[in-house]
C-alpha cells in the first residue's frame, strides 16, 4: 500500500515543483504589474500543493513519530496558507484591467 501511496505522491511533488520554478520565473520577468501578480499568484498556489503533497508524505508513509508528525503538520499549515493566498490574489488580478 505504501508504494501506490509514494508512486502517487512523487510525482505531483515533482510537477508542483516544476510548477512553483516556472511560475517564479515568469513572475521576475513579467512586463506589467498585472502579469507578475498573476505569475506571483499561481506560483503560490504551486507552492501550496507542493506543500500538502510533502506534508501528506510525511503524515501518511513514515512510522508514527512526533517530529514527523509536527513537521507535517507545520507543511500542512504553510502549504494550505500558501493555497488559500494564491487563490485570493489570483482573483483579485484576473479582475484587474490592464
């Protein structure tokens, strides 16, 4: 069971990172003030999940220590505030003019 669990959770920790990198450099390199929010935005809620995904790796596939636990529990706590962030700011730019 472990192994579905880590062939399932590897790969999205990989391609939110993937993510959370292109984001990062599309929001340095943006023109305007709208696209580097946008860029800033989606990176966050990149970061997020990326941040769940570790959290749901150290709560679910390791023994049941106390360190693994709060360390996944603080990912957890970051990587939801992250998601909830980016998602706020993202709507607050879609809806500005350019």
């Amino acid at each position: 069971m472990d192994s579905i669990i880590q062939f399932v959770f590897a790969p999205c920790i990989i391609i939110s990172l993937a993510l959370t990198v292109l984001f990062s450099f599309r929001s340095r390199r943006a023109p305007d003030a709208r696209a580097r929010g946008l860029n800033a935005s989606r990176m966050n809620i990149s970061m997020g999940a990326m941040l769940i995904f570790i959290a749901a790796v150290q709560l679910f596939l390791s023994n049941e220590s106390t360190a693994r636990i709060v360390i996944g529990s603080i990912f957890l706590v970051l990587g939801l505030f992250n998601l909830f962030a980016g998602l706020r700011n993202h709507s607050i730019y879609r809806t500005m003019q350019q």
